[in-house]
C-alpha cells in the first residue's frame, strides 16, 4: 500500500469514521447515506490481493441474498475496479478511495492489510472487524443476512491473513 497509517482500526463498540467516497458508477456517497438503509458491510480491497480475490466473491453472495448490504473500497482505480468486479462476478456496489486523494477512507479506517471488512450498523457503531479471510466470521456475516455464503463444495482455509 502507498500509504502511512494514521490510526488504530475501529473495533467493534466504537463509532466507524464518516466519508465521502466516489461511487464507480459514478456521483458520491457518504457513510452516512448508506447507513440510512441499514446496516453495511464496507470491504476494504486492492485487485491485486489474492485473499481479497478469495473473500469477495463470498461477500458477493451475502450482498445477493439482500439481508445485509455489502459495499467494497477498491484502493485501485476505476478501470482496474471494474475489470476486478466483473471478472469476479461481484454485484455490490464498489465505492473508489483514491491514491490521488491519499487514500481517505483507508487511513480514517487505519487500513494496512487488506481485505478488512467493518460491519457499521445504522447508527454508526462497528459491529465487527474481519481482517484477512476468517471462515467463521465469514460464516457470521452470512447468518447476519440468513445465508451460509460457503457451500460444501467450496474448500476454504480457516484462516489466511490479508
């Protein structure tokens, strides 16, 4: 990452950091504007990361099952975003923090491995931080949206670190 951590990551109980972001479909949204509809599982990821090219598509189906919505922030740019999303499959809303703008998001989140996914309830509390690929919390998420995200033919690690 191109980028200086600038603070701890939000742990669950305490209030996530607001943003601006750039949708890439195009306009902006805030932190606050997704919260509106519920709670949100924000994806922090770069394309070139294999755990995050594991873990997505797993979000992806919980995002599809529409019982929590799931938001990923490509550190990439647009074009590298897209060809990710769609070789990928993936159907959630990909949101830019962008390199020319000294990655916003990802310092106010304290990112430095990714994938690290926040889940923020409606009022802006952290419920939970999964950094890396963690099967259970994965599993956790799933059962949030009333879906088991990974079938018994997929063979996944327990553990695998961003």
């Amino acid at each position: 990452m191109f980028f200086r951590k600038k603070s701890p990551l939000p742990q669950p109980g305490t209030h996530a950091p607001e943003f601006r972001l750039a949708r890439l479909e195009g306009g902006e949204v805030a932190l606050a504007d997704l919260l509106a509809e519920g709670p949100a599982a924000l994806a922090f990821f770069k394309v070139s990361c294999p755990v995050c090219q594991m873990t997505l598509p797993f979000l992806d189906r919980i995002h599809a099952a529409g019982g929590l919505r799931v938001y990923g922030i490509s550190q990439n740019d647009a074009e590298d975003t897209r060809e990710f999303a769609q070789h990928y499959g993936l159907r959630f809303p990909m949101l830019l923090d962008s390199e020319d703008d000294r990655f916003p998001a990802s310092n106010a989140y304290g990112i430095s491995h990714v994938p690290t996914t926040f889940l923020v309830e409606p009022d802006g509390t952290v419920a939970r931080v999964v950094e890396g690929w963690i099967k259970q919390d994965i599993l956790w998420l799933g059962a949030r949206a009333s879906v088991n995200p990974i079938g018994a033919e997929d063979q996944v690690p327990e553990w695998k670190a961003g």
